[in-house]
C-alpha cells in the first residue's frame, strides 16, 4: 500500500507568490505522489494487489491565499481518478482523502503566520464546521486504514471529504 501524505504549505495571495514557492508546493504534492506512485505501481501490478491512498484537501474546491495549495490538491484528485482507471485491472484501487481543518503542526504553523494562538484558530475554524469542532489526525487515520483494507476493494476513483460536514 501506499499512502502519499508527505505536504508542505507555502500561502501567499496570487500578485505576490513567488515561483519558487509555487514549483515547492506543487513539487512535493504532485511530483512527489507521481513519483513514489509509479515506483510502487510496479510491485502491486505484480503482486495484483495495491492500494494508494493520495492526500487531497477541501483547499481543492477553492481558498483564499492558497493558489499553489489549491491548484495541488485539485491535482492529487485527477490523479488519483486516472490511477484508478489505469490500474484497477491489477486489483490496485486509488482513492483520495480531502481533509477539512486539521488539528496538526501544519495548522499551528498557519496560526503561528497569522500571529494568532492556536487554540484561537482552532476554536474559530471549529465555529465554521457543522459538528462544531476542528479534525485529528486519527479522523483521517480512520478513514485511510478502511480504504487501505480488503474491504474497501470495490471503492476506487474516489474523493472522500473528511471535513465535519458536507463540502462540494
Ligand atoms: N492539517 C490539515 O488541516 C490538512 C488539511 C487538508 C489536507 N492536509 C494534507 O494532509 C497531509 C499531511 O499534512 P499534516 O497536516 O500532517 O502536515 P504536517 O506539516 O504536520 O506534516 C507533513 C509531513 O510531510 C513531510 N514532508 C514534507 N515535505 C516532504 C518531502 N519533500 N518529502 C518527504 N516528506 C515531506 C513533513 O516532514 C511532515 O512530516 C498533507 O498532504 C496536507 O497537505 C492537511
């Protein structure tokens, strides 16, 4: 199995984002899950057993001063459908989790940027989300293990929002 979390944030609004800052982002996301996943597509084609699990995010739909983030993420979501069409005949499934906020050295550094606490932004991204509370690790953690399970055998292509509500 395979899951391609490795991620990096470089926020800026669109007039001053530099290009290194866009090439990083879409660096590690992108190129990164491109290149681990076709290194690792070799062994499950093989084996005719496979499971990848790509980290898309809701910054996908769309946010403010994330324009590399978001165009990334939106990425890992086509990517992950044509995986999925490519390499379902080898019983590989490739599925993608969209996180809302959460609760991670990621976020606490986004706090850090704005120069609030993060309990504050945590409690103010909670206040936004239908089951009033902001996500843990473990809430993607969860989700990943079935989709990495025989179970899941029979779900593939798709984008799973884990985000405390619904998101389009
Ligand atoms: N925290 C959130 O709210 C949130 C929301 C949506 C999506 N995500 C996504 O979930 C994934 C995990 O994020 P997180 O919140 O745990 O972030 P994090 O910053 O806490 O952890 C990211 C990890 O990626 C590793 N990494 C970064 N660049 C790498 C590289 N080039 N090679 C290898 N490893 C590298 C870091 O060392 C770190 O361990 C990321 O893809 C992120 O974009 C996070």
């Amino acid at each position: 199995m395979l899951i391609n979390n490795a991620g990096i944030t470089r926020d800026n609004l669109l007039f001053k984002m530099t290009e290194q800052d866009w090439d990083s982002v879409l660096g590690v996301h992108l190129k990164g899950s491109f290149l681990m996943t076709r290194e690792v597509q070799k062994y499950q084609t093989q084996e005719k057993w496979g499971r990848i699990v790509n980290l898309s995010s809701t910054s996908a739909l769309g946010n403010r001063g994330q324009v590399n983030y978001s165009a990334a993420k939106a990425g890992m979501q086509g990517f992950t459908k044509t995986l999925a069409i490519e390499l379902g005949k080898f019983n590989v499934t490739a599925n993608a989790i969209a996180p809302g906020f959460i609760a991670t050295d990621m976020t606490a550094a986004t706090a850090e940027r704005l120069g609030m606490s993060f309990e504050d932004f945590k409690a103010a991204a909670a206040s936004q989300i239908p089951v009033q509370r902001v996500g843990t690790p473990d809430d993607i953690a969860n989700l990943a293990s079935f989709l990495v399970s025989d179970g899941a055998g029979f779900i593939s292509g798709q984008v799973i929002y884990v985000a405390g509500g619904p998101k389009d």
